[in-house]
C-alpha cells in the first residue's frame, strides 16, 4: 500500500508541479496520502475488523461540503470586507471567524454525530445543573 502510493505521489508530483508549480506538489502528496489512507482502510477492513464504510464515508462527504462551503463563504465575506475598506487583516480575521462559526453550524445542520454530540454537551454545562 505504501509503494503504491508513494509512486503516484512521485507520478503526480512530475505531472502536476508542470502545471502548478509548488501548489501542484501540494496537491500530489494530498491525492497520494488520501489514496494511501483509502487503500489501508480497505485492508484493515478486509483482515482485522469490520469497519462501517460506509458511515465513514457519509460523514467524510458531509465534512467535505461544508469545507467547500467555508471556502466560499471566506472568500466572499473577505472581499465584501475590503470592498468596505475595512483593514485587510481585521477583513481576514472577521471572515476566518465568521467562516468559522457557519462551518460548526453547517456540520451540526448535516448532524455529523460528533458535533451534536459537542452541542449536545455544552448544552447540559451551560444552562442543567
């Protein structure tokens, strides 16, 4: 699993550092390792113990929608900011904050089961006794 990997991480580095300079071997070694990861659940799967796959990747999918949101959220927020002429970095810091806070709220929105259960928590510390 590791050799696998660690050639499509050198075949994707060739390739994308062409055309993406830096950012390309970034997002080689990103692929490979998500590939490698991928691979090694699938063994670990099939020799150890049964994993629920597909829960994982439900929730894998989940977390992948709200990162591309906070992405997009970020950005815009940031350039409405400085369209304001807010200061650049208190226009970043507003943006990652707020990003930040839609991002929580996205993933308890999806019930991704960890972050009900961190709601779920602070609920009972703050206002049960």
């Amino acid at each position: 699993n590791s050799a696998i990997a660690m050639i499509l991480n050198i075949f994707l580095n060739i390739i994308l550092s062409k055309y993406m300079g830096t950012s390309g071997l970034a997002l080689a070694s990103s692929i490979a390792g998500t590939f490698g990861s991928i691979l090694l659940l699938i063994n670990l799967n099939k020799k150890i113990i049964h994993i629920n796959v597909k829960g994982i990747s439900i929730v894998t999918l989940k977390v992948l929608i709200a990162s591309a949101l906070l992405y997009v959220i970020a950005i815009n927020l940031n350039n409405l900011l400085l369209k304001i002429n807010l200061n650049e970095f208190i226009a970043l810091l507003i943006s990652v904050v707020l990003a930040l806070l839609a991002y929580i709220l996205l993933l308890y929105v999806f019930r991704v089961k960890e972050v009900t259960e961190l709601f779920k928590m602070l609920y009972n510390r703050l206002f049960k006794k």
